[in-house]
C-alpha cells in the first residue's frame, strides 16, 4: 500500500466519517444548525434524474450536533417541469447517500451512522445501513420504499459497513456497494432482495490495515464496473459480477509513489479514455484503456478544492469542488477549465450532479450538502438558474433567489464560526491579505525529521515563510506546508524582528487541520516553545500542551489539546488579516505564558498523537505569523 503523508491523511479521515459515499465537505468551524423541520432537503448528498423527478438523498447530516451525528434521513422528489418539490418518503436506515435509477426503480443506498474515536479505526460504523427501492411508475412520487433490504453491521470488525456508492450490473439485477470505512466491496440481489456479499462476507477487494480507515467507490464506466481504492490509488475495471469482480483490470493511476492522490470519482470521456478524480492532489487524470497498457495523464487539469463528482456532458466534464463552493467546466479538447465556471452559495459545500435536458437546455442539478439546497446551473453560461431550499442560516434564498445569501457572524470569541463572504473592503481590496504586511518566518536555524516526514522538505525555507496556505474558511493547506514526521523538530527565527509580549496573543501557528466536526478536528498536535535569546535546547521554554485532552467538546466549546499548535483549523481566506486571532483561526500563543517579555527563537516538536492506527503522520507546519513584534 501506498504511504500515507500527513498532509493527506487528515483529508481521508475528513472524507469516511461524514459522507460514508465520498466525498468532501466544508471542515470549517460550526455555523450551521440542522435544516428546519419539514424542511425540503437536509443534508443532501447523492441525487439521480428519471423522466419526471429530480431524486435527492438527503443525510440528515446534523452539524450543530457535531460529527458522527444524523437525524433520520429521507428522500426528496422534486418536479422537473415546475421546479417544485412534490414528494418527500422516509428511509429505512440512517445516511442516504448515493442513488441510481434503472427504469422506473430509484435504488438509494444508506450507509448507516457511522461514529470518530470509539473504536480501534478512527472511523467504525455505528449502524445498519440498506439498500432502498422506491417505484417511480405511478403519477405521484412514492411516499415511502416499495421494499428495503438490510445491510447489516459486522460482529468481528465494526469497520465493515458504511455503505455507499452503488453501481448496477448491465441487466439491473444485482448492486454493488462499496464500502465509506474499508476496502470492501457489498453485492445484493435486488430481484430475490436478498444480501449475497454483506457484513460477514464482504468482498474484501483491497487491504485495509488493522486500525485504519478506508474508503470504495463504485461507478458504472461504459460496460465495466470501475471500482476505486482512495488509499492505494488504485482503480479496477470488470464486468465480472456474477463471480463477485473475479476477473478485474486493476492498475495504480497515481504518480507519486509517496502520496496519496485519492481517487474519488470515474467517468467514460470516450470508448477509450477515462477521467479519474483525484481529490487529494486537486486533479483530474485521464486514463487509457485497456488498463493493462493504458497511459495515464496526470497533468489532464487542475481541479478545485474538496473536488467530489465529475460528470462528462457533451464536449465537457463537470467537476463539483465542495470546499471551492464551485461547479468547475473543463473543456475536453484543449484541456482549458473555469474552476469558478459557476459560484454557489457560500459554504454550501456542493456534492452531487446530475444532468437534464429543460427549457433553458443542458441544465446541472447540484446538491448543497452544508447549505440544505438544489442549485441549478445553466450549462451553457454556468449561470445559476435557481437555488430550491437553502435552509441554511447563510444563505436566505428559496426558490427563484441567486443563492448568494447573505454573510453570517464573522466570528465568535474562539474562532468557533466564521460565515464570511470572499468580498473585502477598501482597506483590503488592494490585495490578498494572507501576506500583506505580515512578519513570519525568515530563517530555518535547525531541523530535524522523524519517519513520515518528507513533504515540503525541498522547498525550505519558502514553504513555510509568509502566510498560511489554508484555503480559508478550514480549507487546510494541500501544498505549501512542511511535515516534521513523528517527533520531527524545527527552530526558526524571524530576521530581524523579536516577537514581544504585547496586548493578547502573541504569535499565531498554523498547521494544515481538517475539522471532523464542531471542536472535532483531525489534529497532529505539536509542542511550542520560545527562547529568548538562544537557539539551544536548554534555553528554550515550552508552553503547556495537555496531550491527554484528545477529545474536543462541541457543547462546552472546548478543543482537543489544550495549548498545543495543530489543533485550530485555518480560517484566512484573501480578506481575513492573519495577524487578528479572533478570525485567522489557527493557534494562539501569548509569551505571559511561559513569562517572557520577548523571544528571538521558536521551536515546534511533533508530539507524536496524529495517528492513524499504528501510523504517525507528524505535524505538518503551514506558517507562523507574529502579532506583537519589535525589530532588534
């Protein structure tokens, strides 16, 4: 298997826990409550088009209550002639997530709850999960399963489940599920409406170690079933469903043999070429078959960030980017892309698309997983037609408004919300403020790595000067930050500058964190100090780092960690000063604390608790950044 860096390891926790079909969401700080009761779509992740019905698969995802938490899911129908939602149906588990139709059946899989840091993984499953068929032949939508099949927990290992992504055999007789938690692969016969591959026999197609997570998804490509490993970037293709994927063309399409580039999503460009999401290394690749002797194209096109779905329509694909809150055009004869081709609803987090032919013409139906909501883009322009739902506290539209919504509170005391539109005013509309002014690091005075490390190392000391990369709103750093590995240690200074103990926090550190949920992030925690005047080990103080904290409360509205740096997720974005603790996110740090007046040198230790199973990644540094300073 693949290595795991650090910097990507977070992004596969970020992706199995919340959507168990894939995907990325928005990791940024709590802001939004549970859709409004009786509300439209809540939570919505994975929707399909019949002739009549837009279907969504609504999570009940509940943010406010924190991750791992879901309030019962349902099924939305929304007319495709009036743009009105005409039906809503219940379904038999927790967590719809992914739906496909053949004929006049909807099959939508839920993946069952699924809970952080209660197990041996850092994800297990928490709950049954089923496959739900609902009739689409009558005049009304259904309102409720025409039957349901369940798909059970496993007693020897509660990592099997998180049920998926589905994807039918070429007669529409049997399903495939892959696995949000493993690399297994679930089958059921839909006619008999019996499990043949469940809980207790997956097929376990790629090797999940003892204490990790995993993370399959399924999609039909053409007349094979493609199947993806976002661990070990590999993809199989096979029409083999009756002896259970036997026979498969499997090959590796990542390039970095050191990273994760996280395969999420497949689609046929043409008989001959396939495009393959990559999430982690914000790319789409091209793929040649037959796999065996096919070329990959890894330089294809860039994505967005937290890219989850691409549809190819026409002479285009489509590439959702849920932390770019962007619907992505990519013209597929010269490879040129609009990444903001059409702008959602801020923090909406889009997931989902299908394609339909309306009155306007090729129209893209998005769902807003954050944001409560169904976007509509014009294909032809990427104007967004209209926003239905949006219950979200951000966004006021309903039906008929532009979805732009209006910005929330910038923040609380503790960088706990931070619902801000990427617009600036006049004191910062000259340029991005990540740099403007700012005094961060200058010189690297030692380093030493631990094993894990490695990403970044060739790029000192620039990686690490300047701003954070964080994308902002808890979009963490995907390039830009250096990983220390397990106990890795790094001594800096800043030039000619000595930070100061002035009014408040001092300096702030910020490291590439991924948000499970509300006070929940996926931390690498490392241990700070300063020294006054000396760059020996003696002479260095260290500020309290509780390590036995591992656990953040979303009640309480405490985190993980207390006093060590890795823990806040960054929330600069181009208009957000990175020196104002109350909105940059990130860790805080005050010199009263260790009772200095002033410091010339920092240290930062990794201290070995970002774990994955037996695996420590190592704290991945993205900046440091001076609030109270005076030049020697």
């Amino acid at each position: 298997m693949r290595s795991l860096s650090s910097r990507v390891s977070r992004l596969l926790l970020l992706v199995v826990p919340l959507l168990a079909a894939g995907g990325c969401t928005d990791p940024s700080m709590p802001s939004s409550d549970a859709a409004a009761p009786g509300a439209a779509f809540y939570s919505p992740q994975g929707l399909a088009a019949s002739a009549r019905f837009i279907i969504v698969a609504n999570s009940g995802y509940h943010f406010e209550a924190g991750a791992g938490a879901w309030d019962e899911g349902f099924v939305t129908f929304v007319d495709r002639r009036t743009r009105r939602v005409v039906g809503r149906a219940p379904t038999s588990a927790k967590n719809p997530t992914d739906i496909v139709v053949a004929g006049d059946r909807a099959y939508v899989v839920c993946s069952g709850p699924t809970v952080l840091g209660k197990g041996e993984a850092p994800v297990t499953v928490d709950g049954p999960g089923s496959v739900d068929i609902y009739d689409l032949s009558g005049a009304e939508p259904p309102s409720a399963p025409l039957a349901s099949i369940a798909l059970e927990t496993s007693a020897a290992d509660a990592r099997v489940g998180a049920y998926g992504s589905i994807a039918l055999s070429a007669d529409g007789k049997t399903a495939l599920i892959g696995s949000g938690t493993r690399g297994d692969v679930f089958k059921v016969d839909l006619e008999q409406r019996r499990v043949l591959r469940g809980a207790d026999n997956p097929i376990a197609l790629f090797e999940t170690p003892s204490g990790l997570n995993g993370l399959t998804t399924l999609r039909r490509v053409g007349s094979k079933i493609a199947v993806l490993d976002y661990n070990s970037d590999q993809l199989c293709l096979s029409d083999d469903v009756a002896g259970d994927l036997a026979q498969r063309d499997c090959r590796d399409v990542g390039v970095n043999d050191s990273l994760i580039e996280g395969p999420i999503d497949i689609v046929a460009q043409d008989a001959d070429h396939a495009l393959v999401l990559m999430t982690i290394a914000n790319g789409l690749y091209r793929v040649e078959q037959p796999l065996d002797r096919g070329a990959i194209e890894s330089g294809f096109a860039a994505t967005g960030l937290g890219a989850n779905r691409v549809v190819v329509d026409g002479a285009y694909a489509y590439v959702v980017n849920s932390l770019s809150h962007a619907l992505q055009r990519i013209e597929l004869a010269s490879k040129r892309g609009d990444q903001r081709f059409a702008v959602l609803p801020v923090r909406s987090n889009p997931f989902d698309m299908v394609v339909t032919d309306e009155v306007e013409g090729r129209v893209g139906w998005v769902t807003l997983f954050e944001g409560h909501g169904l976007a509509l883009v014009e294909l032809a322009t990427g104007r967004v037609i209209e926003t239905l739902g949006a219950n979200s506290p951000r966004s006021d539209a309903g039906a008929g408004g532009d979805g732009a919504g209006d910005a929330g509170p910038a923040s609380d005391a503790d960088g706990a919300a931070a619902d801000l539109e990427l617009t600036c005013d006049s004191a910062s509309a000259d340029g991005d403020a990540r740099d403007a002014g700012i005094v961060g690091i200058h010189n690297v005075v030692s380093v030493s790595y631990g094993p894990g490390a490695g990403h970044g190392q060739q790029a000192l000391p620039a990686v690490i000067q300047g701003g954070p990369a964080g994308s902002g709103g808890g979009g963490a750093a995907v390039e830009g930050v250096l990983s220390l590995g397990d106990g890795g240690e790094i001594v800096v200074d800043f030039g000619p500058y000595d930070i100061v103990d002035g009014p408040g926090p001092d300096f702030i550190v910020f490291e590439n964190v991924f948000a499970l949920g509300p006070y929940q992030p996926y931390a690498e925690p490392g241990i700070v100090a300063v020294s006054e005047s000396s760059s020996a080990a003696a002479d260095f103080k260290p500020f309290s780092c509780d390590l036995t904290k591992t656990q953040g409360d979303p009640v309480a509205k405490l985190w993980p960690f207390p006093g060590c740096a890795g823990v806040k997720p960054v929330l600069v974005n181009r208009c957000i000063d990175p020196r104002d603790p109350a909105l940059a996110g990130g860790d805080a740090f005050d010199l009263a604390d260790v009772n200095l007046t002033r410091a010339r040198y920092l240290r930062i230790r990794d201290a070995g608790k970002g774990k994955l199973g037996s695996e420590t990644r190592g704290f991945d540094l993205d900046a440091v950044v001076l609030i109270n300073y005076t030049r020697r």
